[in-house]
C-alpha cells in the first residue's frame, strides 16, 4: 500500500489546527467500540501515513 499521497497532504497541506482536530476526529472513532486487533492495524496505517500523527492517535486512543 502506498501511503505517499496521505503522508504529503498530513505533512504539507494540514496547518496544526487542522491536524490537532484530525487526530482528535480519528482516536474519537477509535474509541466507539473498535476491537483490539482492528485498533491496533488502524493505528499502524496511520503511523504509515506519518509516524508523528498516528503516535499522537495511539496515545489519545490508549489514554495518554
């Protein structure tokens, strides 16, 4: 999968505020009932997408 276009558009598209609400929206989907394993595959594309934004996720996502 090729995760180029996503990464760009996180990196050099998204200001702060947007990114802040991105990660916000998504560990809010997250959290409404999503089993372990599709979490965890979840949180690893958007770590492929941009590793800073989906640590960001995984950290609202488990409580941090």
């Amino acid at each position: 999968m090729n995760f180029g276009q996503p990464g760009t558009m996180v990196r050099e598209v998204l200001d702060d505020a947007a990114r802040d609400r991105l990660v916000d929206n998504v560990a809010g989907h997250l959290l409404g009932g999503v089993s372990r394993p599709v979490l965890d595959r979840a949180l690893q594309y958007w770590r492929n997408i941009d590793k800073k934004l989906g640590d960001r996720i995984a950290k609202k996502v488990n409580g941090g």
